[in-house]
C-alpha cells in the first residue's frame, strides 16, 4: 500500500487517540508509530529499533536547545523581566494602543518562554488591564493567548517546531527566522481582529472577588452589560466557565486549571 494513505490514516490514529480516547500524547505517539511501521511492511523488531533511532535522534538534536531556553526562561520569570517588559510596552503605547502592546508584549515574552510559564508570568497583567478599562476579558486575553500560541507553534525555541526542524532536516537558523516572520500576521489577524470582534460579541468579566472561577461570560449587548458590568453570576447563564488558575496554600500560588468551554458542575 502507498506511504502516503498509511500516513495519512496514522495521523487520524494519532488524533482519535488524544482527542477522543484521551491518551497520553507520547503513549499515542509510541502506539501510532508502530502501527505505522506494522502496516508499511516492517517486521515488529525493525519497528522497534526505528523508533528508538528516531526519538534518539530528534531529542538528541532538541535537548540542548530546550535546556539553554529553559534556563533564560527561568531568569526571566524569577527576575520579574517578562512583567516589567509588559509594563513598560503599557507605558509607551498608551491607554489607546494598549491591546498592541499586550500582543506585542505576550509574543517577545512567549518566544523563550513554555506556554504555561508566560501565561501565569502576563496573567496579571490582563486581569489589572481589563479591570481598569472595562472591556471584555476577551480583548485583551486573545492577543496574550494568540501570541503565546502561535510562537509555541512555529518558532524553533519550542520543542514541536524545534523536532520538525531537525527530522525535516531545515536549517535551524533559517526555520526560527521564517517562523517568527509568519507569526506576525497570524498573531494581528488571530489576536487584534479577531479578540476585538469576538470581545464585543461575548464580554467576560471578572468577578470583583478575584477568582477565575466566578467570572462569567454573556452576550454583548444585554441589559447587564451596557455600563461594562455584569450583573450577579449566580443569576446569569455562563456558557463559558474558567477554572481557578491560583489555588494559595502554604506554599503559595501554583497552577490548578485552564479554561473550561462549558457550564457543567466543577468539581
């Protein structure tokens, strides 16, 4: 049978597998290339040493990389650097230009930084912004999360693009260059256009007692919402609920959850 197909059929494997059986990316990943390397015609212990060259290769290549980008990521966020970068992108821009420094700030910051570590870094920054402008959560979170997103996606300091780089055998230099160049205009159409067309449709607030958990998202244009400011949530129906991002306990803040697109009982 053609590479190709089996290809093809493997990277729906891969998707059913994390999607919708819920399993371990690297538990799927390891399942679907076996049943890759069965299906093309390879005998189970030539399957095997394949994959093992092939991870030995890829992690070979991107270990390095990575730990060089995790330790100045870890300077950065214990410096406080990220967040008096944002601060000082805030300053400069203006109250009016604000959300371009956000997005600006979100994709310099997510660029050395994992996802999760710039995200808990700029979090208060967008909740501080937000609160003072009264706008949608969502006008100011879409260009920090687009950002963020799209410099994990395709900017070689990354361990994805940094993999695809080395097993397609591109020049590392020239993938991180064009990478960050094809980020700009997918960060302004995804952060800027769209977070400002989806905010005036749907304004997530958050609630005064300063938990994720008790904001609460409504269509634009309701009575509650006409000064910015939404009536009690006890009394709204939330079609957007976001789990608690802060949990204190006695050894502080860490990170206990991600947004949860539905209104269901939380445990």
């Amino acid at each position: 049978m053609p590479i190709l197909p089996l290809t093809l059929a493997a990277v729906g494997l891969l998707l059913i597998l994390i999607l919708l059986v819920r399993l371990h990316a690297s538990i799927a990943l390891v399942i679907t290339s076996m049943a890759l390397g069965l299906a093309a015609g390879m005998n189970p212990p030539a399957v095997v040493v394949s994959i093992q060259k092939g991870f030995g290769e890829a992690l070979g290549f991107i270990t390095l990389v990575l730990g060089l980008g995790a330790i100045i990521g870890a300077y950065i966020e214990s410096s406080g650097g990220g967040r008096v970068l944002a601060d000082w992108l805030l300053q400069k821009f203006g109250r009016e230009r604000s959300v371009w420094a956000v997005l600006l700030a979100s994709f310099l910051v997510g660029l050395p930084l994992f996802f999760e570590v710039a995200f808990i870094v700029l979090i208060p920054v967008i909740w501080s912004i937000t609160k003072e402008s009264k706008k949608s959560l969502l006008f100011f979170g879409m260009p920090m999360a687009t950002a963020m997103t799209v410099a994990h996606a395709l900017v070689p300091l990354h361990p994805g693009p940094a993999a695809a780089a080395q097993l397609l055998g591109a020049d590392f230099g020239k993938s991180t260059l064009y990478g960050t160049a094809l980020c700009i205009p997918l960060i302004i159409v995804g952060g800027i256009f769209y977070g400002g067309w989806i905010s005036r449709r749907l304004f997530i607030r958050k609630a005064s007692g300063g938990r994720l958990s008790d904001s609460v998202a409504h269509p634009a244009g309701t009575d509650d919402l006409g000064d910015g400011h939404a009536g009690d949530s006890s009394q709204q129906d939330c079609p957007i609920r976001w789990a608690s991002i802060y949990r204190a306990d006695h050894h502080g803040p860490r990170i206990d959850g991600f947004p949860r697109l539905y209104a269901g009982p939380r445990s």
